[in-house]
C-alpha cells in the first residue's frame, strides 16, 4: 500500500438517517484498496477508545434529559480526542482517512437539528480544529420520508437479526480500517437499535437536511451532492466520479 504521497487526504461522508453512509464508505475503502491507498477509517462521535466512551454518553437514552448545551460539548470533546489521537497521526503519516460524519453533522444535527447558535459552534471548531477542514465532503442527499423509512427498516432487521446498540449521531454503524490499518479501539460492530436521534420526529430531520443542503450550497468546492435515491452501485460509481474529477484516482 502507497503511504508515501505526501500528507494523506480527509475525506468524510454526511447525510441524514437511511441515506446509506454506512455502505458507500465500506465501498469507498474497498475503491482505495484497489488503488493502493493506505487509509483509515472511522466514525464520528467515536473512532478513538475515548471518543467512543463519550459517544455513548451522547447517544444512549436516558431518564436523565441531555441539556443541547451539553450535546454539543460532547460532541467536541469526543472531536478533540480524536483529531488528535486518529485523524491528525493518520494525516501526517500519508494516510487518507474516512470518516463517517464530521463537524457538517454538527451544524446539521445539533446547530440545524436543534437550533443551537452558528456562531457557537463555529467557535468550538475553531477551538478543537484549527485549520483542519475535510478535504473533501460527500454529502448523500435522500427526502426525509425515503430516508427515515430506509432506517426504519434497518432497525427491523437488525432486531430480527439479534444485533446489538447502533452509535453513529443521526446513523448506526461500526466502522472497520482500510489498507492494513489497525482499527480505532472501542468501534463496536454494526447495529440498528434506536438511539436518541432515532426518536426524533420527521420535522426534526428536515431542519437537519436542510441545514446541510444550505452548507453544500455555501461550499461547493468541498461539499459534493450525491442523489441517495439511486441504487448503491450508481451512488457508489458518483462518488467514484468526484475523486476522479479531482484526479485523486484513475
């Protein structure tokens, strides 16, 4: 595997519940294969074996009400750990990285989502990120109702399966390492049972969805639209297409 190309490249993938991150980076990190591309991949909130223990915090239901405020410190607190013991090692040894959701879902969930202040968690970012910014965003675009149903179906069948807790804020997924790379401690294995963010009502999504159709319109240099709607091998072949538009791959 090529690990040799200078600093590696932050690739992340965005969307609302049943858009289909999950399998378009396990697709991905097969493509980077194939290509020779040394790379990571993880989640967010999670990825390092702190970050994971902080996700759990943010995710799991309950009597306890979890004031926003403090969702959305969390959620940077879980960032801080793992830019600095994943993503920023990864990084400098040439290394891409794949992440599944990064701070667009923060603008999303928690700024869209819950109509917390921008200018707040603008400054968290700036606090915990620096100048760290995805390379590249694949935002993967589905209407609530398709997107909501899919989820809804993926938590029946992983009921029926036996599958245990989900975790990803907003999509529930354990994320596995590409190209040799030893995974992030604490990744748990897929699931699909609610969390709370599986509970929330359809207007709640859409504020989310709008919010990040507003972010890809405000950086479209960054941010690629992907239709969720296609099948997984046509999503799958568009995100192709953008890494080959920018020449990253053949």
């Amino acid at each position: 595997m090529n690990s040799a190309r200078g600093p590696g490249r932050f690739l992340t993938l965005e969307g609302i519940e049943g858009v289909g991150k999950t399998t378009q980076i396990e697709r991905l990190s097969r493509l980077l294969d194939r290509h020779e591309i040394a790379h990571a991949v993880t989640r967010e909130p999670g990825g390092t074996p702190l970050a994971e223990q902080i996700r759990a915090l943010v995710l799991c239901a309950r009597e306890e009400v979890v004031p926003d405020a403090a969702e959305l410190l969390l959620v940077f607190a879980a960032r801080s750990a793992h830019l600095k013991n994943l993503i920023e090692p990864n990084l400098a040894a040439g290394r891409w990285v794949l992440c599944d959701r990064f701070t667009d879902s923060t603008y999303a969930y928690q700024g869209g989502g819950r109509g917390l202040d921008e200018r707040v968690i603008r400054m968290l970012e700036q606090l915990v990120q620096e100048t760290r910014r995805p390379d590249l965003t694949l935002l993967i675009d589905v209407p609530v109702e398709l997107g909501l149903a899919r989820a809804a179906q993926r938590r029946a069948a992983a009921a029926g399966a036996g599958a245990g807790p989900s975790g990803a804020v907003g999509a529930g997924a354990g994320m596995a390492v590409g190209a040799g790379m030893a995974a992030g401690a604490g990744m748990s294995a897929a699931g699909a049972s609610e969390d709370r963010f599986d509970a929330q009502r359809a207007d709640f999504f859409e504020r989310v969805r709008a919010a990040y159709l507003a972010r890809a319109a405000a950086e479209p240099e960054r941010i690629a639209l992907i239709d969720g709607r296609a099948s997984p091998d046509e999503v799958g072949e568009a995100i192709a297409n953008v890494l080959r538009a920018k020449a990253w791959i053949s």
